[in-house]
C-alpha cells in the first residue's frame, strides 16, 4: 500500500486522475496561442505558466471545448486580477462573447475600497452571477479551482467549498442577456486572461464530459 501510494503522488495529476488530461507540459505553451499579446504576453517559468504584470491579454486553447471539468491552480499577488474564460470565440471580449470566471484579489487596497458589483467577485461569471466569498487563499498562497460546464450548468469549486451553482437559463434579464450573447454559445476555447498583473497557474487539466 505504501508503495502504491507513493508511485501515485510521483504522477503528474492528470494520470492520477481518471479521465483527465493535462493542458500544460510545465515546459512550453504548446497547445496554447496568444491574443492581443501585451508586452512578453505568458511566459513559462519554473514549471508555471506566469502572466508578468507588464504582460498579459488572452492566452487561449488551440482546441475548443463543450463540457468539460477544468482542474487549475493559480497564485496570486496583491490585488491581483484575471479571469478564465470558457466556451470563448478566438477573437471579441471573452467575457460578452463568451463566459469569463472572475480571478481577482478583492481585500486588497486597490480593490477593497471599490463598491464592486457581487457578480465581480472571484469565482463569478462576470457581469453575471455572483458566487459566494470568504474562500480565496490570501496573496502568495496557491489556490485550487474546479469549473465543471455542463450543458446549461456552470458549478464553480473554489479550494473545496462550492461558491458557484448556476443554472444559465435562469438568466432572464433581457439587458444581460443582450450584453452577453456568449450565454448561449455550447463550445470554445479556454482561456487565461490577464490584466495588467503577476498571476501564476499550474496543474492545469481537463476531463471532456459527454
């Protein structure tokens, strides 16, 4: 048994997780192209995929995806911000034309004193439903996230706790459904999108849901 559970924790997650296959090769952005590139865009660093503060815009899948379980982690700085968009067009605003899951330091000095909208909050689909607070790690600390599309159900696990339960088609206002038309796309691309601030992502896997 100790053997055994010591040959799995050797494994890269992916293995080690029945169904699920690795986005990142911890060496290069093979399987990934940059939108709209700001200064050096991603680079890959210690086996991270790091987004420099001078950096950034949209670094997306070549593949596209429907449903799927979307298995990351990211760490932030101070009032670090970013997003992971899905079911994204290659080109347009990810967040209207597609969805965009808020990554944003919220209790940091630049964010903190903002009366930002509850549907702006980390674990959010931004601009639209808000997830729960109080379960991001602080800066400098690795935090685990699950997305799990499924159909119409977008579920949202922050390090654990689910902060985020939505049933799309209970989206009825007709001004956000004007502004984000991206509600009703089924497939694209996964995306990270950085804004102008040091985030760093590993262990990115997915599982395709039928």
């Amino acid at each position: 048994m100790r053997l055994l559970l010591a040959f799995l924790l050797m494994l890269p997650l992916a293995a080690a997780e029945p169904g699920f296959v690795s986005l990142f090769d911890g060496k290069s952005l093979d399987g990934w192209f940059i939108v709209n590139k700001m200064g050096p865009g991603f680079l890959v660093r210690d086996g991270l995929i790091v987004c420099p503060f001078e950096g950034g815009q949209k670094l997306m899948t070549a593949k596209e995806y429907a449903n799927f379980v979307l298995r990351i982690e990211y760490k932030l700085e101070q009032d670090g911000n970013n997003g992971i968009g899905i079911r994204a067009p290659r080109d347009g605003h990810t967040s209207t034309l597609g969805m965009e899951i808020q990554i944003l330091d919220q209790t940091g000095p630049k964010y903190k004193p903002m009366r930002l909208k509850p549907e702006q909050y980390t674990g959010s689909i931004y601009d639209v439903w808000p997830a729960r607070t109080g379960f991001l790690k602080k800066p400098g600390e690795w935090n685990e996230q699950e997305i799990r599309a499924d159909g119409r159900r977008i579920t949202i696990t922050l390090n654990g706790a689910i902060i985020l339960n939505a049933d799309l088609d209970d989206v009825r206002e007709p001004e956000v459904l004007k502004k984000h038309p991206g509600l009703a796309r089924k497939s694209g691309h996964i995306v990270l999108l950085g804004h102008q601030a040091h985030v760093e992502f590993r262990n990115i896997r997915i599982k395709e849901l039928p």
